[in-house]
C-alpha cells in the first residue's frame, strides 16, 4: 500500500426529503447563493421550485445560471464567475448531474479570478480562494458531488480537461435517490457505466498490496452490477437508485484510490471523443472499456481479469485464468448492451478522422497505467472499438 | 436504505513517516498540547521522542498525561481534563491504541466542563466545547482514529460506557502501520477479532436494502480473515499490517453503518464482561461473537448467515443455507482460535456470579439488533460461552 493523505469532508444528507437540509446547508457559508443548472428537467420534476420556496423562506437572496450544457463549455463557466464577482455571491449551488456540478465546480474556482477559468486547466494559473460549493445531485454517475476535480470543455480548440483541488471537493451535497426517478433508461445505463468505469480504472492497477481499496472496489461494482440493470427497468426502484447514488460517490471520492497507483486512462481517452464529437461520456466510456480491457490482457495479469471475473461477475473460479478473463470481458460487454448501450463508436458516428491527434492527446500520461501505455495503444484502442 | 447523513472529516495521514505530519497538524488548532499514552511502550519503540523532537523543534509546547490504564478510567480522564484547564491546552494529542484514544476524546470533552466527564456517559450533561483531538495510532483494533465514541470505564461501579458526539472524532489521525509492527501476538489477533466484531454487528441487520453498505463490510471482512492471520505470524509484514490498520478505521467510522440499522448487541455485552473482570476488550468479543452468532440463527434469517459464509470465507454455494451458516459460525471460531484467543470465559477466569446483573444491563436497548434480544437472550449466549 502506497502513503496517503486521506480527507473527505463532504457532508452528505441522503435519502427521501433530504433537501429540507438545503437552507442550514447554505447559511453555515453565506447568504447570497449562485444557483447553476442545466436545461428545464429540474424545474419540471419540481426540485427547482423546492429550492426556491426553502431559500425564500429563510432569506437567501440567490442569481441564476442556467443552460449549462452536457460536457460544459468554459464560457459558460466563466459567465458563471462573472455573475459571481458582480454579484457578491457567497455560495455555489448546483442543481443537476455531472455537467452542472462540474460548471458550478469550475465558477467557484473563477469567482476570485480575473482572467479564464481555462487557465486552471492549462496550468497557466493555480487555483486560489474558491467560493463553497453545494450540490443536489440528480444522476448517479460521475461522483462529482464527493470528489475534487470538475471536467469543462473548450469547444473551439476540442479540449475536454480537468481542473483539481482539495478546495473543488463541495461542502455539502444532497442525494435524494427519488430526484432520479426520472432519468431516463439511456443516461441511467449511462450513468452506470461512468460509475463501473471510475472504479475498473483504479481496480486494475499494480499494487496488489492495496487489498482492502481492491475490496472496496468490488463492493461498488458489484453494487453497479446488481442495480443498474433493475433501475434501467424498473426507474421508481428507490432501492435501485439509492444503491446507484450512494456507489457514484464512492466510485470517485478517494476510498478506492488512496494508497493505490490510478492511470485513468479510459477517461483520457473518452475525453477526447467528447472533445470532437460532444457525445455522453458515459456512452463514450461504455464503448471504449470493454477494449481497454482486451488491449491490456496478458498473461501475466490475466489473475486481475480472474479476481474481477470470481469476485464481481461469480465466473467459475475452477477455469483457466486467461479463460475467466476473457469471459469477464465479454459479460461486461454484454451487461452494458443489455441496458441498450451503443458497443462502437460507430454507432455515435465517430469514425478515424480523428483519431491520431485524439491519440496524441489521450496518449500522454498513460504511464501509471495497469499497462504503460502510449499513442499506439490508445490508437489501437480507438481502432478495436470501432 | 435508511436515509442518513454522513460526515467524516477526519484528516488521515497514512504510511511510512507520516509522523512527519504531526507539527502541521497541531498547529492548525493551536500551540499547547496535552499528550495522552498509556505504558511505556511508545518511549521504547521510539515514537514518543521522535514526537517530543517534532514538537520540540516546532515551537509546540506540550504537557503530559501517562499511565492511561486499558479500559481507561474516569478518575484519569478527568485528572487529563483538570490538566487541560490549569494549562490552556488547546490541543488533546493521544499515542497510543483505543484505550488511549478514548481516553484522549473523553479528557478533549471535559476540558470545557464543570462537573467529572461520568456526566457525559450517565446523561446529567451534555458535551458541549470539545478540544481539537489528534491521534497517532500504535494499534488496529478500536477505530478511535475515525470514529465519534469514547468508552470509559468506572470501575467502583463496574460500569463500562461510552460517550458520542461528533466533536469527539480526530481533527487528524496519523497511521503508521510500521509503528504496529510490535504489536503481541495476542493484542494483534484480539485486534483483529474486534474490528470483525465492529463489522459482524452491522453486517448482520434487517435492511437487506442497504446493499452497498453489506458488501463495504465483507470488503473489510475479507481484509481481516485474509491479513489477520498473517499479521498474527509475520508481525513486520508491512502489507498485513497496513491492510489491518486501514480496515480498523472503516469498520467503525460510519462507512458500513449509515443507511442500515445497528444493534451494537455484542459490544453491549462484552462492555460488562470488562467492567466486571477488567479483561482485554477484544478478547471478550472473540469469545462471544460465535456465540452471539449461534444463538440469532433460524430458518429465516439463514440467508444473511449464508450470505457471510458464501461471500466472504468462500464457503461453497451449493450447500443447504442452515448449513452454511452453520458452517460459517465453525470457520468464523476456528479462525480465531487459530490466533490462539481463549474461546470460552472460563478459561479467562469468568463464571456465572454476575451472569445476571450483566445480562440485565446488557439487555437493554436491544431491540434494534438481527432478532431483537433481551435480558434473557443475553443470558443463554453468556452460559452458552462458558
């Protein structure tokens, strides 16, 4: 096990009714709220209008932001910052999925700063003072609500990236498993594949000491495995989804990763579909895990691909390692075509034209990965998986 | 699953040298520390001089409390609580194992109070102002480091109990799974048997629901049945002993419990087998959990009992459930045994004198465990462990 520094101190209100924590939420930090979320859903399941009455109620003063869009634009965010600054506002609120946590993540670091939020992203600037984020989470999927990075995009130059810091992590998040009865079955399966990905990415690392993170990582997926097919069927399963909720923010949050080598190298990959294409990223990651996997299999880690395949998906311990692994591999493929996932990128219309300065990109940085990789593999990658 | 909040914000440095961290960590509180431990273990293996020479060197000013007895008693804590007042303390810093650590949280709760810290357990008063608690941890066993209770004992009473509060979980707590490496054989196995007691308490409950939370318990589970043993005979396997001290925390910190319900039965027992023979906290569980087990096993709750037996000790499925479970209880006290801890009272010199008064205290608040159990449930598992 690998030294760590472990710290989460997300405050998590869950379950029916937990947005009745909402004004004591905000009031430990302020009272001048930025509410950020995306298109109407919000206002048409009646959480936005919740929000309101309990802020009105107890004297919250609050702006909008709203239109945040799936894979958020930097200008967008930077709308959010300016609002922010002309505003005096104390506290970040999201409503919404991944998408809105993240811009509402991204604002709270571009509230104390004059130039772009991209300079985060670039490295042209560190991120300083960052104003308190609180997030009502409606999608279980990319543990943004726990975690500390928040991924924006910058159309005009096709870069999906991140920006990171401790500060990043919210104050507070709201997850009421009812507020995702209405995701529909393609973002529940989605979701689920965002969470199964977030955790196959850090469980398939090099430090077999790190037993217990190896563990907790079983827990999730086999959480994901059990519930994302009962919630993509039946979407007013409140056990489903809370099991699904509750698994998103731990995929992501640093219990899994603590102590353990993480390459995240499907989410580089994918980032860089979204990049040039904007398709869901969930939909991106779908396709390209089961490849990911394939490429990486040998021989001698095929007892990886075993451990996943006996312990998560209950494959007959009794076969041939590199037997089990392939099997794994190929109930995974299956388990995310059962909920009507796309399997190849040709399926969401992307084909080569891309791929070698995608690969370029996605390529750097792939050393910690369960294989090191290089622009090759992640070309080889993108080829399989068309 | 139960609605919950959840909030751990406890700091954790973790690994080789992560001592290292201690001067920033205590100046982030204040600059006048009480410094908690018990024997002299800490002076021969080192750790004390190295944190004397950090404060030292710091700036830190420090006073001492030493001799913390296992099964730490009032009359020390508030001897530590009337030295925190006459100095100013602003810091509580224990060293040591659980013992230590409670002793530590309950002294941080009455730095602020009148009367003696009992009010706190027998209800006469609430904790108000808590000292900032920073723990460096000798030993995998309690989950003090994370968790919000004290026990405490009153001997002239035979009282064992606990307080709670939020403010009585660690600011920070700094593990260093080398500083376990001397641990005894025997400390290490009753450890090892009361982090499974933590988990075993919750694993077994009535919210099938909350699906996430059981399957965090069989991670730490797994992680105990696998490094126990070998902790137990390679006392410097720095893996064992990491997985061991990282599993300690979780057991206990909220992780497993939040969203599922919790009865607490075996602790509440074997808080009066100590408080009437002063026996080694662990040791008590590991004789009763078994027992505790057995006596709660019907038809219709086999399943949880297969569920343990299947997932976790890798008992084959295809068996009768009765069978399993039964099966399971036998691994479970072999497995302990095997650590050579005593199996039965008698052999740590316990008989049936205060079987009943014991039962009697016990037996309350109850209710809320895998079947619900009274006065004289407690009773059959106590003459059952004989």
């Amino acid at each position: 096990m690998k030294n760590f520094m472990y710290h989460i101190p997300t405050k998590i209100h869950f379950g029916r009714g937990a947005i009745s924590n909402l004004p004591d939420s905000i009031k430990e930090y302020g009272n001048k709220v930025l509410l950020v979320y995306g298109g109407g859903s919000i206002k048409k399941l009646g959480i936005y209008d919740e929000a309101v009455k309990l802020m009105n109620e107890n004297g919250i003063e609050f702006i909008e932001l709203s239109g945040v869009e799936p894979n958020p634009r930097v200008e967008t965010a930077d709308r959010g910052a300016k609002l922010c600054k002309e505003h005096n506002v104390e506290v970040v609120l999201a409503i919404g999925g991944g998408s809105t946590m993240d811009c509402a993540k991204a604002i709270a670091a571009g509230a104390n700063y004059d130039g772009t939020i991209w300079d985060f992203v670039s490295g042209k600037s560190k991120i300083g003072k960052v104003l308190p984020i609180i997030t009502i989470v409606t999608l279980a999927a990319t543990g943004s609500e726990m975690d500390t990075s928040a991924i924006i995009t910058k159309w005009e130059t096709n870069e999906k990236a991140g920006l990171t810091g401790p500060n990043l992590r919210p104050k507070v998040s709201i997850l009421d498993p009812e507020y995702t009865f209405s995701v529909s079955k393609y973002q529940t399966a989605a979701g689920t594949a965002d969470i199964i990905s977030h955790v196959l990415e850090v469980y398939f690392n090099n430090n077999p000491g790190a037993f217990l993170q190896s563990k907790f990582c079983e827990a999730v997926l086999k959480t994901c495995f059990k519930y994302g097919h009962i919630a993509y069927k039946e979407p007013k399963n409140y056990e489903a989804r809370a099991n699904l909720l509750w698994s998103a923010s731990w995929a992501i949050n640093g219990l899994c990763t603590k102590g353990a080598p993480v390459g995240w190298s499907v989410h580089s990959m994918e980032h860089e579909l979204s990049a040039y294409y904007d398709i869901t990223h969930g939909v991106g990651l779908a396709i390209l895990v089961p490849h990911w996997l394939r490429h990486m299999l040998r021989k001698e880690n095929a007892y990886k691909y075993a451990e996943f395949g006996i312990n998560v998906l209950g494959i007959d311990s009794t076969l041939d390692e590199m037997d089990i692994a392939n099997k794994a591999i190929d109930a995974l493929s299956k388990y995310l075509k059962e909920m009507d996932l796309p399997s190849t990128l040709t399926e969401v219309g992307i084909d080569e034209t891309y791929f070698d300065i995608m690969a370029e990109k996605a390529g750097k940085g792939l050393a910690n990965a369960f294989i090191p990789m290089n622009k090759d593999d992640v070309l080889a990658i993108l080829k399989a998986s068309l």
